[in-house]
C-alpha cells in the first residue's frame, strides 16, 4: 500500500505486466511503422515513461517530440483542455504516432485531433497505455491499446494525483475505503480545476 497526500493506493498492475503490455504494442508498432519514418509525439506530463520504454524499442528511424495539455472541465458535461506546451516542429505530412499514458473520458484525445488536423499531418495513430471503456465518450478511434481498466482512480507509472506517484514502478489503485470528497477530476485536492495530464 502507498500514501499519496490523503489517500491510499493498493497495488493493482505488476511491473511485469506494463511491461509485457509495452511490448506487444511495441511490436505491432514496428509492425505497422518501422519504415515510415513516424514522429512519436508523447503527451506530458503522464506519458513519460510510457513513451520511453515504447519509442526504445521502436526499430526504425522515428523523430521524438511532446506537448503538454491540460484538461479543465467546468460545471458542465464537456471539458476544455488547455495547451501548456506546444508543438516544436511542424508535422505536415508526417505520420505521427500519438503516445497517452490513459484514455478516459477522450476529452483530451479529442483535442489532440484537432491540433493534429489543423497541423496537416498526412496520418496520425493513437497509442495509449490504459484505457477505461466505461469512463470513453468519444467516437474517435484508439488504434493501439496496452490493457482495459475498469473506471477506477489508478497512480504510478507517470500518472499522479495531485503531483505524486509519477516515479512508482507499477500501479496502484484508490483504496476502496478511501475519502474521495478531495478528487475532483484528478485534480488538487479543493481545487476541482482540472489536472494536468
Ligand atoms: P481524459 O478524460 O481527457 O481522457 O483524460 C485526461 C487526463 O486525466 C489523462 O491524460 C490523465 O492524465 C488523467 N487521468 C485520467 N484517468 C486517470 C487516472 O485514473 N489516474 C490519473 N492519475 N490520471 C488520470
Ligand atoms: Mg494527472
Ligand atoms: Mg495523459
């Protein structure tokens, strides 16, 4: 079990199976892409790790770039997701292969579409670590998936609550019995303002 600020995590993903997960998708990945020459584009802050351990076992020649978005969500149902840090490069005609470290409502995925559209990319893919079919509202498609989760408040592996847990080598979940009355959309505790990603 873990402390994070006020709440406990129980153990929940095995190191062992991230990384056996990260490896499927890295072969498929080379699979589809080894001679296309992607841009890897990770989605900060959570994707960090992820993106590591997946781009080191990328067999081709590949340019590695991020961004760092911010979901907000006010009273209502739809979320605003802020761009923190931009894009560096221009991607027009490249193939670029989007690296999320979870996918949950999609509010974040839908934005990453409009960015990559705007930009004119030639073709763009979406590989995410987690996924939470329950929590997923969007029609748009999620072309690489590590593992389904059921629609729990997960930390470790690059994803935090409220700043912690990003460096815990395997995942843990909220504690059952856990207070939740301080996690508003992931975010700080009281402050109900969104989370970074
Ligand atoms: P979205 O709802 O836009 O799909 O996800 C927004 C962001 O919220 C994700 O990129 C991720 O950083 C964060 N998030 C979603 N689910 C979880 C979770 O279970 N744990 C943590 N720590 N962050 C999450
Ligand atoms: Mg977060
Ligand atoms: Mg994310």
């Amino acid at each position: 079990m873990v402390q994070l600020h006020d709440l406990k995590f129980t153990p929940f993903i095995s190191e062992a199976e991230i990384t056996l997960a990260i490896e499927q998708l890295a072969l498929k990945i080379n699979e589809d892409f080894r001679d296309e020459k992607p841009v890897f584009l990770g989605i900060l802050n959570g994707a960090f790790l992820f993106a590591a351990e997946l781009i080191k076992r990328f067999e081709g020649d590949c340019e590695v770039n991020f961004v760092k978005l911010s979901s907000y969500e006010g009273t209502g149902t739809t979320g605003n997701v802020d761009t923190l840090l931009g894009l560096t490069q221009s991607l027009e005609n490249r193939t670029v292969i989007v690296i999320e470290d979870i996918v949950d409502t999609g509010n974040t995925l839908e934005s990453i579409h409009r960015i990559l559209k705007a930009e004119k990319v030639k073709e763009f893919k979406v590989v995410t670590l987690f996924y939470k079919p329950e929590a997923y509202k969007k029609p748009l498609p999620i072309d690489y998936i590590g593992m389904e989760i059921p629609n729990d408040f997960i930390v470790g592996y690059g994803l935090d609550y409220d700043g912690l847990g990003r460096n815990l080598t395997q995942v843990y979940k909220l504690k059952e019995s856990s207070n939740m009355t301080n996690l508003v959309l992931f975010g700080p505790p009281g402050a109900g303002k969104g989370t970074q990603a």
